[in-house]
C-alpha cells in the first residue's frame, strides 16, 4: 500500500469526525432551544462527563468514508480512514479515565 494514500485516507477521516462532531454538537445545540454555540456545548458536555459520546456519534462519517473508499476500491484510503477511526477511539479512551 502506498503510504501518501493511507496518509491521506487519515486526514479524511480525521476531517470527517470533525465534520461529525461539528454537526452532532450544532444539533444538540439547537435542539436545546438555548442557542448555544459549538465551544459552549463542548464545554458543557465536558463538565458533564459525555464528550466521550459525541466524538463516537461524530465517528459515524468515518464509516461511510470507509465503505465509500472500499466500494471504490481504494483499500489504502480505507485503512487511513481506519487509523483515524482508532485513533479517535484511543482518544476517547484516554478521555473517559
């Protein structure tokens, strides 16, 4: 596998939790009826121990980057997207101790 392409399939799935996290936090923001902005729901989810749980809901992206890349038949992009995806996984781990 070529590593700029599994390098690259990194950055879209770190940019696609991201993405993920973004429209998961908007919602919830505007779901809540206070007009909350993006860095007040992160701090509130913070103080309220499920930061956790919205970095895993935002992950949702990276699978349908992952089934995209595969489907294409880009196996290398996929297994970036696949680090990405770990990583997320570890950081939120290391988040919840």
């Amino acid at each position: 596998m070529d590593k700029i392409q599994i390098l690259k399939g990194f950055f879209i799935g770190i940019l696609a939790n991201g993405l993920g996290l973004f429209v998961v936090v908007m919602t919830m923001a505007k779901s809540s009826g206070r007009n909350d902005g993006f860095l007040r729901v992160l701090e509130a989810a913070h103080a309220e121990n499920f930061l956790g749980k919205l970095i895993s809901l935002g992950a949702i992206l990276n699978l349908i980057c992952f089934f995209y890349f595969i489907r294409k038949k880009k196996d290398a992009y996929a297994a970036g997207v696949l680090i990405a995806t770990l990583c997320m996984a570890l950081f939120t781990f290391i988040i919840k101790l």
